[in-house]
C-alpha cells in the first residue's frame, strides 16, 4: 500500500513537470502544418493567462492619452500589465503616481526613461543585437509611488510595459488616472485621487 503511494506521488509529480514544461517551452511548428497558425493562436492566448485579460474590452482597456496608446494585458485584482507604444519623437514629461508601485520594462524601438531626473535608459544604450533582438529587450526600472519619472521616444517611437500595483485600495485603471505631474494633453483626466 505503501508502495502504491510513493508510485502515485511520483506519477503526479512527473505529470506536473510534463505540464510545466509543455507551458514553458518555445513554440515548436513544423512550416508546412496547414494547422500552424491555428495552434499558434491557442498556445500563445492560453500563455496570456485569457481569464485575466479584461473581457470588456470597449471600456477600461485601451487608452491614447498624449502622443501614446496603451492597452490593459493583464488584470488581477491590484495587479495590472498595460502596453504603452509612444509615437516617434514623443514626450512623456515628469510625473509620479501617488497610489501605484511599478515597473517600467522596455519593449521594443527608441524608449528612453528618467528616473529623479537622471538617464538610465538612453540613445547608447540601445542597439540590435547579431540575433536581432534589442540590447535592453526587457531591461526594467522600478518606480516607487514618489519616484519622478519621465521618458520620451525616437524617430521610430518606442514601447514599453509597465508592470503594476495599485495601492491604498484604488483598483486598477490606466495609469495616466494616477498622476502627479504635468498633464499630457487637454483631456488628460485624473480620477485616482
Ligand atoms: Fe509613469
């Protein structure tokens, strides 16, 4: 009997290290599937975690405030993920977010930022790579809810995510609702605090 449950413990845990794998691994295809894109679509929603991608995707998801457009990826109670893609030559000027921890995390193009004021991501710090990726693909700057923060783009625009927490009890909006700053356009509207 014994002997029984130490079988079933292990069948479970290689069966759980099967489906981590399966989750984790890079999309394998074969070029001439007639499937392939079908069984790509459904691998890559089902990675997004679809149950906490917001449904009501006509109010609360996307926004364009300034020279930038976001979209909500992911929503989880306080924890948000939105897409931001600056036009190119745009500027996002200085500001904090009273309610919300973040992380800025660099997604693609020209994106620089500011952190109190100082360059941490800039022009030389970002170039294409042999494979072709970014230099700074997924670099990252925390930004605590005092921390004065600015960005602006290049002559191809720039995009970034922003990974967020959203405090003292505020669910989470767009993150322009959460501002402390100059505005960025003249519909620019507060509605956190
Ligand atoms: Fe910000």
């Amino acid at each position: 009997m014994q002997n029984l449950s130490i079988v079933i413990i292990i069948l479970c845990i290689l069966v759980y290290i099967g489906y981590y794998i399966e989750q984790y691994k890079d999309f394998t295809y074969d070029i001439n599937d007639p499937e392939i894109l079908h069984k790509f679509e459904s691998l890559y929603i089902q990675r997004l975690n679809g149950g906490n991608i917001p449904l009501q995707t006509v109010f609360n998801s996307v926004t364009r405030i300034g020279n930038n457009s976001g979209v909500v990826l992911y929503r989880n109670g306080p924890l948000q993920v939105q897409l931001w893609l600056a036009d190119p030559e745009s500027k996002i000027s200085e500001h904090t977010h009273p309610n919300v921890d973040s992380y800025e995390v660099y997604f693609g193009g020209q994106m620089y930022f500011k952190k109190d004021g100082k360059l941490i991501l800039s022009e030389s710090d970002i170039y294409e790579l042999p494979d072709r990726k970014s230099s700074v693909l997924f670099s990252n700057v925390f930004i605590h809810t005092d921390t004065q923060h600015s960005g602006y783009s290049g002559k191809i625009g720039g995009a970034f995510l922003s990974i967020q927490h959203w405090k003292n009890g505020i669910l989470p909006s767009t993150i322009d609702n959460d501002w402390s700053g100059d505005l960025l356009d003249e519909a620019h509207l507060i509605t956190s605090s």
